[in-house]
C-alpha cells in the first residue's frame, strides 16, 4: 500500500475556516443556497413549494420567456454547445460577433465586446486600463467586482462617500495637481442594494472638465431604464447626450440571459482585446448563449410593453408600502430595499415572508454595510398587481 502524505498546513487551514464559520453561524452572517426545479420566472418551485419570487434581477421577465429558450435551442442545434477555446483562438463563433454587433448598434457606440460575467468585465477592463500610476475616484457602495477590478489594477484607490459629486471633484482636483497618471471615475449606475441612481450628468462634466475617463457599470440599467431600454445613460443624460468613454452591462439581469459586454470607441475595443486577461485567457461562452441574449435583446427593442409594466409595479408597490408607512429607501427603480438595521431581523423577516409564500432575500453585511441589513425587494414586469398586494400584505404582517 503507498502511503499518504497530508500537507501539514491543512488541520490548521481547517481548523482556520471551521472557526470562521462558526463566526459567521454566530453572527446570523451565514448564508445558504435553496435548490429551484425548474424555471427562474415569477413562481419559483423550491422542495415542492410554489414561491412567489420577490428578489430576482431578472427585472422584464425574460429569463423565462420561452422565445429565449427558443433562441438557445436552435443555436445549439446548429452550433452545438461548447466553443472550445478563447475567442482569439478558435472560439469566436458568428453568434458572438452578430450580438456584439446588435449591442453595438441599439447604443450607438461604435464596438462592444462580449465577455463572460460582468464580474470578468469589471475586472478585466479596469486591470487592462490603468495601472500604478494611475487614480481611481469609485463610490464607496460600488459593485463589489468594480471594488476588486479598481484594486487589480494597482492604481492610487480613492474611495468617494456614495454618491457625493462634491467629494469627486475634490479628488479629482487633487489627484490632477499631485501627477501625470490618467484618471478614472469608476461607478455603478444603479446602486444594486440601495437602488438610487448615480449622478451621471454631474459625474460626466466632472471628467469632461477634468479629463478624467468615466466608467459606467450599468447592470441594473441597460434593458429597463430610459424610454427606450437603453439603460442610465438614456434616462439620466437623454439621446445623443455624450455616453461614458467606458460602459459596461451585463446581460444575466433584464436580458435574462448570462453573459456581459463593454461598449465604447474603436481603439477601446481593440485595446481590451489585446490586453484585458479576463477574456483573453478564458474560454467564449457558448454560441447559444450568445443567441440567446441577442433574442432578449430584439424583445427590448420591439416590446416597450414590458418596460411599462414594470413602472406600473414600482408605481404600485410604492403606494402600497407608503400607505403601510413601510420605511423604504427613496428608489424610483425595481430595486425596493427595506432597511432593517441588523443581520437578525432582516433574516427573521426574510423567514416569515418565505413561510408565507413569499421568497425576498435577505441582504446582510458584507454585502451592505454593518447596522443596514435590508430586504431587498426586487419588482418585475412579470408580477401581477395581486402578486404585489399580497407581498404588502405579508410585509405589514411580518
Ligand atoms: C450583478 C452585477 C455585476 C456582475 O455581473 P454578472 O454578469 O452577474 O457577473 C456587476 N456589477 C453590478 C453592479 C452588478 O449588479
């Protein structure tokens, strides 16, 4: 029998997590995945239980529109599942290039470029663009793959009090006196756990008269805000107002697909190409998939009804929960967060509504700051005014 050999640091490796997780079980910071059968849409089927899903991205519905289910298949019977390889080896396959091409042209930027998740975009094009050199001024409740692409990177990290455009130009005046780095002002455009909006107008003169680049995660935006789908951008600055140099999306959220993209100038797109290690070094995601965003995409665009819907929702829930004196934070968007202060009780809370039907997360630190532990309440196109009335009611219940 050959023996085996155990690394001597794995019993303290263990031991290390086996006590971080009981910190964690402790301090109601634990977190556990329920299993779905099934489909991802409004109703979510979870160990024979009929849910009504209150806390899912998948803002218009999409994810279980059979028109996209639909686009994947045929895809897939013609191009199979797997691309094989990164995209500048073998895996570039037409259905990418032709959903570049579609999201290109609905935001009227020259190029995109398809990554995986937005996670590797942020990381990728903030690693790629700046380096040590270089500052970078980002919202202190940015996503947390901007926080990680901003530190990657190796520039100076300048964290700015969430949504202070004072505090930006401060920075910014600062960082232009001390050196010859360039410059970059790194934001969500809706705030995904406080769903407010960032001050784009503000943000995009400040790099104007700076010569700061703007880099504009829009995940919650892009397919739901502005009165065409086509993101913050549209409904903060208008049509044809000047977009970000740098914008990203993702399109796992309103397209309910998966996947993400970055949109911007020729020379960005290439640059990222040669240089953003988050796509160079990882393998395309299947063609289907790439047919399947495109499908959602053409539903953005042709069916302004689901948009509708939704506001009618937000409108609605927002009525409902200010007659119930519900202390919800000030979002016009489907992102609808109760604030319940600590992990506890936004967990005790969460456990009601599911007892009663209704599945809304509960978000806790360190995901939201110590002390704003929080329901986050998302809101669909796909829920029926019913639906919302009954969540009210389980709310004031619970
Ligand atoms: C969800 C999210 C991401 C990550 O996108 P994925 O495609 O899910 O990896 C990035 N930024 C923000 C603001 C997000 O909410």
């Amino acid at each position: 029998m050959t023996e085996v050999q155990v690394a001597t640091t794995r019993p303290e490796l263990e031991q290390r997590l086996g006590a971080e997780l009981s910190r964690l079980r402790a301090a109601h910071l634990y977190r556990t995945r329920r299993v779905i059968d099934g489909n991802h849409g409004v109703i979510l089927h979870v160990d024979g239980r009929a849910l009504i899903n209150f806390c899912s991205n998948d803002y218009l519905g999409l994810a279980s529109d059979p028109r996209i289910a639909e686009a994947a298949r045929r895809a897939s019977t013609h191009c199979g599942w797997g691309s094989g390889a990164a995209a500048l080896i073998s895996g570039y396959n037409r259905e990418h290039a032709a959903l570049e091409e579609s999201l290109a042209d609905f935001l009227g930027r020259p190029r995109a470029l398809l990554f995986t998740s937005g996670w590797a975009a942020n990381l990728g094009v903030l690693r790629a663009l700046f380096g040590k050199q270089d500052t970078l001024l980002c919202d202190n409740l940015n996503h947390a793959s901007l926080i990680d692409g901003a530190r990657l990177s190796g520039a100076q990290y300048r964290r700015i009090a969430h949504g202070d455009t004072a505090a930006y130009a401060e920075e910014l005046a600062v960082a232009e006196g001390a050196g010859t780095g360039a410059l970059g002002i790194v934001t969500d455009s809706v705030f995904s756990m406080d769903g407010d909006l960032a001050d784009l107008r503000g943000l995009t003169a400040l790099a104007e008269q700076h010569r700061a680049t703007l880099i504009v995660d829009d995940a919650h935006g892009f397919g739901v805000l502005g009165s065409d789908g086509r993101g913050a951008c549209e409904h903060l600055l208008g049509r044809g107002a000047a977009a970000p140099a740098v914008y990203i999306a993702t399109l796992g959220k309103s397209l309910g697909a998966a996947g993400a993209f970055v949109a911007g100038s020729d020379v960005l797109i290439e640059y990222l190409i040669q240089r953003a290690r988050t796509w160079v070094f990882s393998t395309a995601p299947p063609p289907a998939t790439a047919a399947a965003a495109r499908a959602a995409l053409e539903i953005i665009r042709t069916e302004p009804e689901h948009r509708l819907r939704l506001l009618g929702n937000i409108a609605h829930f927002r009525r409902g929960a200010a007659a119930l004196n519900l202390p919800l934070l000030p979002s016009m968007t489907a992102i609808q967060p109760l604030v319940l202060g600590d992990a506890a009780s936004a967990l005790a809370a969460s456990r009601r509504l599911y007892d009663r039907g209704y599945w809304v997360a509960a978000i806790r630190p360190p995901t939201v700051p110590t002390g704003t532990s929080r329901l986050r309440i998302t809101l669909s196109a796909a829920h029926t005014l019913d639906q919302i009335d009954g969540l009210l009611a389980a709310l004031a219940a619970a």
